[in-house]
C-alpha cells in the first residue's frame, strides 16, 4: 500500500443534502421538514429530555442519596510503586507531586494521597497532598520524611 492508492471510505463521499433550493430538487418548498408543526420552522431548536410533554425520564425516576459538593478526591499512588520508579531511575531521593505527574503516574492538578502498600528500601524525601497511616510508618522505617501540602 503506498500513499497514492489510499481512497476515502465510501461514507465520506457522500455530498451533503442542499436543500430549499427548488421543486425539482426533490428537496425544495418545505425541505424536508414536512408540513406545519413545532419542527417545521426556523426557530426549532429541541430542548434535551423533552418527551412532547410527557413527563421526561429524568423527573420520572426516583431520586436518592447525597453527594456532597464539598467532596475531595485524591488519586492514590502506593509505596510500592514508588519504590519501583525509583529502582527504574524514573524518580530521584525528594519526590514531589510534579515528579510523579513527569513519571506519568498521575494527571496534571490532580490531589494525590500515599497509601502504604508495598516496601520501601531507599530514604525518600516524598511531598503529597496526603498520607495514609501506613505509608507515613514505612517511609519512616526506610528512613524518609513526609511533607503534607496544605
């Protein structure tokens, strides 16, 4: 295959519908929006989960529960996998949240929270939104300090 023999999928070929543009077009006079009703005219624009005034599904449907809007979610990293980015060269002694988002552990902006999972041989100095009990006493085993971002 060379760039030259590439063709277009057939649904790309398609021409689009031009339509008002006569009685012999086939698509002309009302153009293809049928005769009267709230669809017909020019100012239509249909509201999302109207169901011709029905009651929509969404109002149906029985709601519960509390979410709360002051929700924090921190993405969670383990000791363990720390200690394997460390072992592969990906991530120095000090650690903070900008050298785990380089080593594509976590996503930009994201709150990150250490768990305790895994074992820790090096001395690392590790800064993270938050710490888990266990993550704090195995890095401190391993001789490393914690620092919270406030």
């Amino acid at each position: 295959m060379k760039l030259h023999n590439i063709e277009a999928p057939v649904p790309n070929r398609k021409t689009r519908k031009r339509v008002g543009r006569g009685e012999g077009s086939g698509t002309g006079k009302q153009s293809g929006r049928g005769h009267k009703g709230q669809k017909s005219g020019s100012g239509y624009s249909r509201t999302l989960g109207f169901e011709g005034g029905q009651m929509p599904l969404q109002r149906r449907i029985p709601k519960f529960g509390f979410k709360n809007p002051f929700r924090v979610s921190y993405v969670p990293v383990n000791v363990g996998r720390i200690q394997e980015l460390v072992d592969a060269g990906r991530l120095k002694e000090t650690i903070t949240v900008a050298d785990l988002v380089d080593a594509g552990v976590v996503k930009k902006n994201a709150r990150v929270k250490i768990l305790g999972n895994g074992e820790l041989t090096k001395a690392l100095t590790i800064t993270a939104h938050a710490f888990s009990k266990s993550a704090e006493e195995s890095i401190s085993k391993a001789g490393g300090k914690t620092e919270v971002i406030e």
